[in-house]
C-alpha cells in the first residue's frame, strides 16, 4: 500500500494532471485592475502574513492548481487556503489583507483611566524614578510592570523620565 501523502507529493512534483481523478482546480478570477493591484501589491509588501496571502492568491490566479496544491506550496492546510480565498471573495484585496485584531494582548497600561492618571502624575512630579512608577501602578492598579516597560511608556507618549534633567 503506497502512503497517500508520498503519492500527493510524488503527483505534484512531477505536474500529473489529476483532473481525471476528479480533482477541480482552483481558479480565483481577478479582473484586470485586480491583477495590476496584486502585483503592485507583492512588489511592496514587505510583511510575510500579507506577502503570503498575495502569494496564494496569485497562483490561484493562474487556475493550475487545487487547493491541496496551494496549501502544500503554501505551507499550510487546505482549509487556511480556502478561508484566504474566501476572504478575497467576500472584500477583495483589502478584505484578505484585514485585521480584525492586533496581534498580541492589549497592555494593561494602555487604558484611559491609568493613562490620565500617569499623565497627571508626571505632570506634578509624583514620582523620582521609574522604578517608583513602577511600584506605583502595582499598588494602584495591581498591574506589574519592568522598569524598561514603564520607559516604553513614558517615550509612546512623549514625556520625560522622571528624574531627568
């Protein structure tokens, strides 16, 4: 018995034509403008979650390849591929290339009511170092913060360190 994934790889690297198995391939029909876009697009982009994106969309551009096809070119699972592509088709380009979230937590420190209470605390000179900013929120807000963390805060918005001249 021939293991199923060896077969897959063994067709497709030598470009077997699996049509008579079945086998539809994907075809994502972009309209001239589209094209023109996407190739703009993957000259520039500099981001691999997006370049990747583009990457697929592009050889499913061509119609020559099934979804398992492009999900092993890819590197992924079919169904990855396949909510790319229906992404696409719901918002286009800019659907695919949509966050609808961040990556990454939001910071506890990035909320309004200890972002004005940091502002108003630098503002009076509460506070002679970071370190005591520090001790500060986890009292206050029972939110634990290095030192380097509460520099980062302090330059995103544009204040002077305690302490400094």
């Amino acid at each position: 018995m021939v293991d199923s994934s060896c077969y897959f790889l063994w067709v497709f690297q030598k470009n077997v034509n699996l049509d008579w198995m079945g086998r539809r391939r994907t075809r994502l029909n972009l309209t001239s403008r589209q094209r023109a876009q996407l190739n703009h697009l993957l000259r520039r982009q500099t981001e691999p979650r997006e370049r990747e994106r583009l990457e697929v969309c592009r050889w499913a551009s061509g119609g020559e390849h099934t979804l398992e096809e492009l999900a092993v070119l890819a590197h992924r699972r079919r169904s990855t591929i396949q909510n790319w592509l229906g992404k696409f088709h719901a918002g286009g380009l800019v659907g695919l290339l949509e966050r609808k979230h961040p990556p990454g937590l939001t910071s506890f420190v990035a909320t309004p009511e200890i972002q004005v209470a940091l502002a108003s605390g630098i503002e009076s000179g509460c506070w002679k170092s970071a370190a005591e900013i520090a001790r500060w929120l986890k009292r206050e807000y029972q939110v634990e913060l290095a030192r380097k963390s509460v520099y980062y805060w302090l330059k995103k918005n544009g204040w002077r360190a305690p302490g400094a001249r």
